[in-house]
C-alpha cells in the first residue's frame, strides 16, 4: 500500500485489516554505546585501549568483536560484512555495527546497531 502526503496527513482510520495514521515516537530513555573508530594517525591513539573497548563493548551487547579485522576483509569466509564491525543478535536475526555506529538497548532489554547519523536525528542526551 502506498500512501501519500494527503492521505498521512488525514486522520487516523482503522480498519479490520490495519490503521493508517500519523505516529510519533514516544519519548523513552535508551542505553546506547558508540563503536570505537580506529584513528592510529589521532594524537594519544591507543591500540591496546582500542582493542579493550571493542572486547567489552561485544561483552555489552552479547555480540562478538570482529573490530582487527582490516578494511575489505572478512573475519571468517561467511561473516556478516567487510572489515571492522561487532556482530550482534536482534530480534530479527544478526546484525553488525560498524565502526563509529550505535548500539542501543531497547526497552525490552534487546540490543540493535544504528548508524551515528539516524542516532544523532532520533536521540538527545538526558540531562
């Protein structure tokens, strides 16, 4: 069904199939930690850190570190993506956040990567 920008600015209608409307997301309060970005020409770069954060970042989430592998590279012949990335289980099967990405935990306690710019669009520090 497509639906265009008269009909999602109409009131919302429900049906015995499904309800079509406009939606806001409620405000919660999420968990989220960002990906380490690997910056070896940054000033004070420190690798040993880099690798520690990654570790315990996966541990966070229950996922699984594959953060030394190099660009263009996979960590094992069937891996989720190319290069650096921490491969975690959502809801709707695995997933990899990559460097710079978020991991957030959900209300539910489940954990799902987003890209740094959807986080900063959807997502403000609470005070």
């Amino acid at each position: 069904m497509t639906t265009t920008p008269a009909a999602a600015t109409a009131a919302t209608t429900t049906s015995a199939v499904y309800t079509v409307g406009r939606f806001r997301k409620k405000p919660v309060e999420i968990w989220a930690r960002q990906v380490p970005t690997w910056n070896a020409d940054e000033p004070g770069f420190d690798s040993v850190q880099y690798v520690s954060d990654s570790i315990e970042l996966a541990d966070w989430c229950g996922g699984t570190s594959h953060m030394m592998v190099n660009d263009g590279e996979r960590a094992y012949p069937d891996a989720l993506v190319e290069g650096p990335h921490i491969r975690i289980e959502t809801l709707e099967g695995p997933h990899a956040a990559r460097e710079g990405d978020w991991i957030i935990r959900g209300v539910a306690g489940e954990f799902y990567p987003c890209r740094a710019d959807i986080f900063a669009k959807t997502y403000e520090p609470v005070a």
